[in-house]
C-alpha cells in the first residue's frame, strides 16, 4: 500500500526500493483483494486506475503469486464488468474451472456471460 499510495512518504519511499530489489515476494489473493478495497474506500481512488495499479503490481518481477492468469482475470472482471472484487474472483475461478457455475444472490455476476450464477 505504501508503494502506491505514497502516503506515509518515508515508507513509501522505503517500501518502493524494497520492491526494486532482487527479492521474490509473494502477493496472496486476499492481500490484493484489500489493496483493492483499501484504495477504493479509503483512498477513493477511481476503478480504472485500481485496475491498472493492480496489473502494474502483478507485472513486477519481484512478484509472485499463487495463480497470476486468474488474478489478472480477476482485474479485468472487476473493471469491465464493473463487479466488487470478491464476485469478481469467484466469477473468474468459476470461469478457470470445470464448474462454470456460482451460487449467488449477486444479480452482478450475471454480467459474466460464460458462467451461470444460481440461487435456491
């Protein structure tokens, strides 16, 4: 967060060269999942540039993560289709997995064509 944020200047300074070095660092799913909430509530940073600040970061080479092609997914699920991130991830493991389908109450996740979202 301090790396994007810039804010407290001091560690975002330090944090920055930490993510220039030659370190592998790993990103799990739930952390960039608060970056986002953080950015968005607090910061009341724009979805776009979330987005782009979310792929900027997964583009790192000292970047690791569990499943990069479902966190970039993910991304452009919650920026194109305008979902929360949450349904976006799920809606984009559903879409990555044999299942194609998610049980929801979330009329949103209708928005992504090529899963099926089911409520009893």
């Amino acid at each position: 967060m301090r790396h994007l944020t810039g804010d407290p200047p001091a560690q975002a300074k330090r944090a920055t060269a930490f993510l220039g070095d030659s370190h592998e660092l790993i990103l799990t799913d739930l952390v960039l999942a608060e970056m986002v909430y953080v950015l968005e509530s607090f910061y009341e940073i724009p979805r776009t540039d979330i987005a782009r600040t979310a792929r900027s970061l997964l583009a790192l080479p000292s970047i690791e993560t569990g499943d990069h092609e479902l966190l970039l997914r993910t991304v452009e699920i919650y920026e194109i289709l305008r979902l929360d991130f949450a349904e976006a991830y799920l809606s984009a493991l559903a879409e990555m997995s044999d299942v194609k389908r998610v049980a929801s109450f979330d009329r949103q996740i209708d928005r992504v064509k090529n899963i099926e979202r089911v409520e009893r």
